[in-house]
C-alpha cells in the first residue's frame, strides 16, 4: 500500500515539476507558495506547529502565529518548486538572484585549506547553502536526510549531486566516517544541525531540552575544526542574502555539550530574526 502511495506522489510531484519549468522561476515559486499554504495544513498538524511557536516565542499572540504559519507554508511551497531551477540558481541566475555576506571568509577557507564545519537550519532555500560553497570554490561535503518516498529521493539525490554538491553523505554512522577520510583530503562539512535526532544529546532549544546532533562537536574535538555559522533570507519572492559568520573556535578540552549548546543559541537567534522561514512543522522537542 505504501508503494503506490509513493508512486502516485511521485507521479503528481513530477507533473508539477514540468509545468514548474515551463512558467519559470519567479511563477513557479509564486505558484507553489500559494498551493502549499493551502494544503500544507492538510499534510502536517496544526497543533505541533502551533506547539512549537509558542515554544520558542511563548508572548506570541493567535495572529501572529497564524501569521508566522502562513508564511511558514509559502516558504515551504517556493522551495518546492525551486528545486527545479538549482542548475540556473547556480549558473545565470547565481549573482542576480543570490547576495553574500562574508565572502571573504570563504576566500580565507580556500585559501588556508583547512577544514571547517558550515551550520545552519532549515531556513528559506537551505539548499543554497551548500551549493553556494561548492560554486565559490571551498571543497565541501554536505550532509543530508534521504525522503522516505524511495522514488521521489532517486530524483532529489540526483539534483543534489549533480547541482547542489558533489559529494553528499547520507547521515549515520557509517556517514560519520566518509566524512572524517573527506576531511583528511580537504573538505570541510555542511549539515543543518535544527532536525530532532536520535542519535545526539539533549541540549536546550529555546529553554527546553531537544535532541540534538553531536557532528559537529565530534568534529570539533577530534579534529580541532572551527566552526562556521551561516544563515539564509529570502526577499522578494526569489532573491536571496547568504550571511557566513566568522568561525568560531573551540578547544579540544571544551565539553561536546557545551559546543553543541552554543551551536543551538546561535541557532535560536537565526530563528528569531525571520521566524517565518524556518519549519516549524517538525516535532523537534519530542
């Protein structure tokens, strides 16, 4: 029963993704915002997002969060469709559609060829992330989370090997150790480090305790890596501001929780300034 479900989503999400390429970005994302905030709600629960909201903005009034939701959904919807323009984001629409912030500090990563540990949360398209890293020249491996739906993940490992980045890495154990032989070659690592995770520790999240990944910490401690925060906006439907933060270092000696602590409140603070464009629908404090 599972197998036709996938195959019928598959088929419609592959409908969508040819008429996606035929009106074109700024269309297709508009569009697909707009379908999403309509059935969005029908797919994930309204109480777990209502949940978290408060959550993280505990004063927050019944407007605003419908407010915050709202946009949340388009958000989702646009990068949806965008999916379809990674090969142009990344080559003729890169510098008209794409501003960074910190690029000096890619410039320095490449030039020191040290490796260093790029994260981030599920902000805006937070796939420019990695892609933006790759195409400015920094060797980059990046972490991911296969979709459920086997048919649709053939399709989405296809266009995040060939136009995101080159050298994705399943999350896991056996992940963990491509990584470390990749970073002996060179290649530092991106991962979004805001998904709930059975294999970390828990750490506060907006003043309650949630799993949360120990990659980074691990990294940090056997290796020495700095740690590079980055962070995605979207404006104006499908321009976007990439912000690099300077890298901050640790010591060996410092506890992985308190590394993956203070990992968690700069993400909080990412959150915070446009809490619209961050997913609020998963169950991240279960």
């Amino acid at each position: 029963m599972k197998y036709i479900k996938y195959l019928i989503q598959f088929l419609f999400i592959i409908l969508l993704f040819i008429i996606f390429k035929i009106i074109g970005l700024k269309n297709s994302s508009y569009l697909s915002g707009k379908l999403f905030q309509f059935i969005g709600p029908f797919f994930r629960s309204k109480k777990i997002i209502q949940t978290n909201i408060k959550k993280a903005l505990p004063n927050i009034d019944e407007a605003q969060i419908k407010n915050i939701t709202k946009k949340m959904w388009n958000n989702y919807g646009r990068v949806f469709a965008e999916y379809m323009f990674i090969k142009k984001l990344r080559n003729e629409y890169f510098y008209s559609h794409i501003s960074i912030k910190g690029q000096e500090i890619l410039k320095n990563i490449k030039k020191n060829n040290k490796p260093v540990i790029f994260i981030s949360g599920h902000f805006s398209n937070f796939e420019l992330m990695a892609m933006t890293i790759e195409k400015l020249g920094v060797k980059l491996t990046a972490i991911y989370r296969p979709l459920n739906n086997k048919f649709l993940n053939v399709l989405m490992e296809k266009i995040r090997n060939k136009h995101i980045c080159k050298f994705q890495i399943k999350k896991g154990v056996s992940g963990l150790r491509k990584i470390i032989k990749l970073n002996k070659d060179g290649f530092s690592t991106a991962l979004m480090i805001d998904q709930r995770v059975t294999e970390g520790i828990k750490s506060k999240f907006f003043n309650q305790y949630a799993f949360t990944t120990t990659i980074p910490a691990q990294l940090v401690k056997k290796y020495g890596y700095d740690v590079v925060p980055v962070f995605i906006e979207r404006f104006e439907g499908v321009k976007f501001k990439i912000s690099f933060y300077n890298p901050i270092k640790f010591t060996k000696n410092t506890p992985e929780k308190d590394i993956t602590q203070k990992l968690n409140s700069i993400l909080e603070k990412m959150i915070l300034t446009k809490p619209e464009q961050w997913i609020w629908s998963h169950n991240r404090w279960k």
